[in-house]
C-alpha cells in the first residue's frame, strides 16, 4: 500500500512539473532599467524607392555586467506593412555605449510617405524582448508609389 502511495505521489508531481512553464514562458519586462537607447536615426532624412537607408541605434547598458542581446528593428511602411531587420548577436559590455548600423533596402515600389521604426533587445535564449521602444518616424521615401490612405503611426 506504501509503495502504490509512493508511486501514485511521484506520477502526480512529474505531471505536475511537465505543465510547469519553462524559463522561456516567464514574462519578462518591456523596458529594462539596465538598458538605455535612443531613437532610430537614419542617415538621410529622404529616400527614393530602391535606395538603402542606414539605420543607426545606440544603446548603453547601465549595469556592471556584460549583456548578450539581439537588435530588432521593426520599420512601418506608410501603407501598415512591417518589415523586420535583425542584428546578429551583440556583447553590450558592462557600463558600455554601443551602437549598431542595420541597413534598410527600401523596395523599388514603396509608397511613398513616412516610414517607422521600432526597437526591440532580445535575450537571443529568449523569445521576449527585454526592451522595446514606442515607433518613431525615422525618415520620408518621396517619389514612391500613391496610396488611398495612409496608416497612422501616434508618436509618443
């Protein structure tokens, strides 16, 4: 009778630990206080279709101890269309500024209007962002396709 007890508590907690959330399932914060970054800067404030944009983002980490992080820049086209640039996987060292460089292939038939970004920091063992940023307008492409209407991007 002990030992049908024994097993029946041990089946019970290895159920119990397989519906555990993983580390990955915990929620983590949005705005980091260890991180500071600033707004998306491109290199010209006007593009044509077809050119390349030269997104700048600079990031300090606040803390004594090394970050390892993934950039994501998420850019809004006037029509609603996302399109996402990713960084490979940076060592933001402990009290450090640093900066990365995406470049952005405007397509030969973008819409004209301004364009968005969005910054992300990703643990790159973890799918949630540990940062991420409200959208600025980074800059204008001119002589792109006409759209009916125009999405609406509120900047904070």
């Amino acid at each position: 009778m002990i030992r049908f007890r024994c097993s029946l508590l041990i089946a019970a907690l290895f159920i119990v630990a397989l519906n555990a959330p993983s580390f990955a399932d915990l929620p983590v914060p949005l705005k980091s206080p260890n991180v500071q970054v600033s707004s998306p800067k491109a290199d010209k404030k006007i593009y044509a279709p077809g050119e390349a944009a030269n997104v700048e983002v600079k990031f300090k980490n606040k803390s004594e101890f090394d970050i390892e992080a993934i950039i994501i820049l998420d850019v809004i086209l006037p029509d609603g269309n996302t399109q996402r640039l990713r960084s490979d996987i940076r060592l933001i060292l402990g009290r450090a500024t640093e900066k990365t460089q995406l470049l952005y292939q405007i397509p030969s038939d973008a819409p004209s209007g301004h364009y968005f970004a969005r910054v992300f920091l990703r643990n790159p063992y973890v799918r949630e962002p540990f940062y991420s940023d409200d959208a600025v307008k980074v800059f204008e492409v001119k002589g792109g396709r006409k759209i009916d209407t125009a999405v609406v991007v509120k900047e904070k």
